[in-house]
C-alpha cells in the first residue's frame, strides 16, 4: 500500500506587493483584490496585510467545511477578530474564544430563532411601512438611508426594548453618529495598522465622545431594565439576556451586555441595512424577479422572497471572509499551515463559483429554488460554532421588509449601469446606495 504524502508546509502565493501597498489595495478594492488573486493564485492564496499575520484565503468548499468542522481550541476566531474590539468592547461574542465563547453563545442563542425570533415580524413590517411612507415618487433616491433607519429602529425595539419616542430618539441619534465615525474607510486602516489592545485604542475606547455617549445610554438602559417590575414578561431580547442563566446559575454581567448589544448593533444593525440596499439595487434592474416577488408576497408565500434573501446575500457579498487565527498547526487538504498564520473562508470567491452557481454574476433567484443552499458553498454567515448568532434573524427581517415594500409599489433603477461596491467599515455597500425610482400602488 502506498504511504500518503507528507502535507506541504509552505503557505500558498500570493502577491508580491509589500504588507503596506497590500493593505491600501485590501481598503481601497477588495472584491477587485480577491477576484484578481483567485484568477491568478486559485482556490488558495496568501495576503499579507500590515499588522497582521500572514492570511491564507480559501475558496474551496472541502477547505471550508474543513476550517468550519476543525477544533475551535486551534481554530481561534476570537482572536483573529481582535481589532473589532475597539469598538464592540473586549468582552463581545465576536472576540472572545474558548470556554467563554461557548457560555456566552448559549446564554445569547434562544431569542434568535423559532417562535421567539418570528413574534418580531410585526414590528418589522410596521417600521418599514412608516419608514418609506414618505419615499419620493417618480424622483431618484437613495435607499440605503432608509434601510439603516429600518435595520436601526428595529434593533432599538426588538433587541433593546425601547418604545418611548423620547428615548429612542436620543439612542438613535448617538448611535448613529457613533457609527457613521466608526464605519469610515481610514477607520479599517488605522485598525489594521494599530495595535487592538493597545494604548491608543483603548484611550480612544474610553475617552471618544461619541463611545462615551453610547456607554452611558447602554448602561442606563441596562439598569433600568434590570429594576423594572416587568422584565420577566417583555419579550426585548435585552429583557431576555437578563434573565438567561449558564449551566452555573450565573447571570451576564453588565459589562457583558453592554459588549453583546453593541456586537448586535453593529453586525445586526449594518450588515442587514446593506444586504437590503443590496437587494432593491439588484431587484430594480431585473423586473421580472420584481414581479415575481410582489406576486407571492400577494399570496402570502415564502419560497420566492426566501431566494431572493439568499441570492442577493450571494451575488452581493457584505462581508468578504470568515477568518480564524491557528493557535496550533492544523492541516487543510495537502498543506499544513503553522501556528501563527490565519486561515479565511472566502465568502466572496465561494459564492462566484461557476461549478456551484453557473453563471455566477447574475442576479437569479431562482437557483435557489432548484437547488437548496448548501452549509459550505453558502456562507455569507461563516459556519461552525462561529456562525453568527443573528443570521436567521437578518434572513426573517430582510424578507418582511422586502414583502411590504414589494407589496407597496414598483421599483425601477435610477441609473443604467450597475452600482459599484463601496466600503462602509466591514461591509460592502453600493456605492451610491442603491438609487431608484418609487412607484407607489394604487391605493384601493
């Protein structure tokens, strides 16, 4: 019998740039990045981005499946999300690994799906229809304004439980300009460029006005929750975090759910408002999709706005990987890459596959129907026990917003070419917002 093959040791090309001219181009061009080393390198190639170790990006569903099913102990994605902290704060589900990670996802799990994450669907329908009952007719706009104000409103009630107008205006208004600093470009390069758990970021964690203004807010809110008579019957997910207990009996901490609302915010709040902007800028170039999704949203369907949900989380990638940090070495197909390196489900690469998506670039609800997504060839989520908690959640409320504006009216593009991608922080956006033109129903 003939003895397998030692693995290979050495980690796979990449361009030759230096660290700092990789990074300008990672800021400045991803998908243009990704594309072009995926041509060039294959299923497996290696960026250097400054500051970081080196990163191993992998397109292969085998690759994937093997990152996602490995050893969460060596496969570290806490600590490979280390720069998220400035913002989200040290103790966020996103940046913690281990022990900790596993408590934490068990005591956050429950509110985000079943029964529980679907009593949200009023709500949802309710602030989209108030939110783009004044949307121009017949004159081109921007509708990515409105799906962060629809994804925002809807964490200020779903997850913070905040129905007073009073309150929810001032969270709103300080989140909003906490986010619209946080989520500037130069941002993500002065993140990667400085040290996480330095002194200059935590200076600025503790001292920026706009992060001082949130803390204050979120923790008041926290304490008044935690006084108020009726917290065992509301069904906020705050409310519910409160009163979520670990296998010891042990209660989160306030400085725990101060992280994990800000972790929901930001990844809840964002990702979602850009995979609907998303959604209408790629709907409103193909009318036939249109129609057939106001057609079935008539009839109460789910099949139709589901494909759409999960076709645009395709073809438009928000989030480009799903990283991991090797505390050990660990073995992908023929290679073994050492402790230190970091390994990347590329979600974007994997979504343009042609053997799993022909056709790759168009926009075809209708593959999904044909044939259902599979665990490792769609991934805009990541996978494995860091798949991210919300993802059913944003899939529920991207398809209640699409039904009630598809339900609404007609949409058409405002502009003939298609939108280009844009940053905003971490998630890809279009870079003009997803301009159309609004025809309202006929009422009656």
């Amino acid at each position: 019998m003939k003895a397998a093959a030692p693995p290979l040791t050495e980690l796979p090309p990449g361009p030759p740039h230096a660290p700092l001219a990789q990074t300008l181009e990672w800021v400045r061009n991803p998908l243009g990045m990704l594309e072009g080393c995926g041509r060039r390198y294959g299923d497996s190639f290696t960026l250097r981005l400054a500051g970081m170790p080196p990163m191993v990006m992998l397109a292969d569903p085998d690759a994937v499946r093997e990152v996602f099913t490995g050893d969460p102990e060596v496969l570290r994605s806490g600590e490979a999300n280390a720069l998220l902290s400035a913002a989200l704060g040290p103790g966020s589900l996103l940046v913690i690994d281990g022990a900790e990670h596993l408590r934490e996802r068990k005591l956050m799990l429950p509110p985000f799906h079943g029964e529980r994450m679907r009593r949200y669907g009023d709500l949802i329908a309710g602030v989209t229809e108030r939110r783009t009952a004044d949307w121009p007719v017949d004159r081109p706009f921007a509708v990515a304004p409105t799906m962060r104000a629809i994804t925002l409103e809807v964490i200020m009630r779903a997850v913070f439980g905040v129905e007073e107008p009073a309150r929810l205006a001032r969270l709103e208004a300080a989140l909003g300009r906490l986010l619209a600093s946080i989520t500037k470009p130069y941002r993500i390069l002065a993140l990667l460029l400085l040290d996480p758990g330095g002194p200059t970021v935590a200076a600025w964690r503790r001292h920026a006005p706009t992060m001082r203004a949130v803390d204050a807010l979120l923790l008041d809110e926290i304490h008044r929750r935690r006084a108020a008579p009726d917290t065992p019957e509301r069904e906020d997910i705050l409310s519910l975090l409160l009163q979520a207990r670990d296998e010891d009996g042990r209660p989160m901490r306030d400085d725990q759910l101060r992280d994990e609302l800000m972790t929901l915010l930001v990844a809840g709040h964002e990702t979602t408002a850009a995979a609907l902007a998303w959604a209408f800028e790629r709907l409103a170039r193909h009318p036939a999709s249109f129609e057939r999704l106001r057609a079935e949203a008539a009839e109460d369907g789910d099949d139709y706005v589901d494909a759409v949900a999960k076709e645009t989380l395709r073809v438009r990638t928000v989030i480009t990987f799903a990283i991991r940090h090797l505390a050990r070495p660990f073995r992908v197909g023929d290679r073994e890459f050492p402790a230190g390196v970091r390994v990347a489900p590329c979600v974007h690469l994997v979504h343009r596959r042609p053997d799993l998506y022909p056709e790759p670039e168009a926009f075809r609800p209708e593959r999904f129907l044909e044939h259902p997504a599979t665990t490792y060839g769609w991934i805009p989520f990541g996978g494995g026990t860091r798949r991210c908690l919300g993802g059913a959640f944003a899939v529920f409320e991207m398809k209640t917003v699409l039904r009630v504006i598809a339900l609404a009216g007609r949409i058409r593009p405002a502009e003939v070419e298609d939108e280009r991608v844009a940053r905003r922080g971490l998630a890809l956006v279009p870079a003009k917002g997803g301009r159309v033109l609004w025809e309202p129903a006929p009422v009656g």
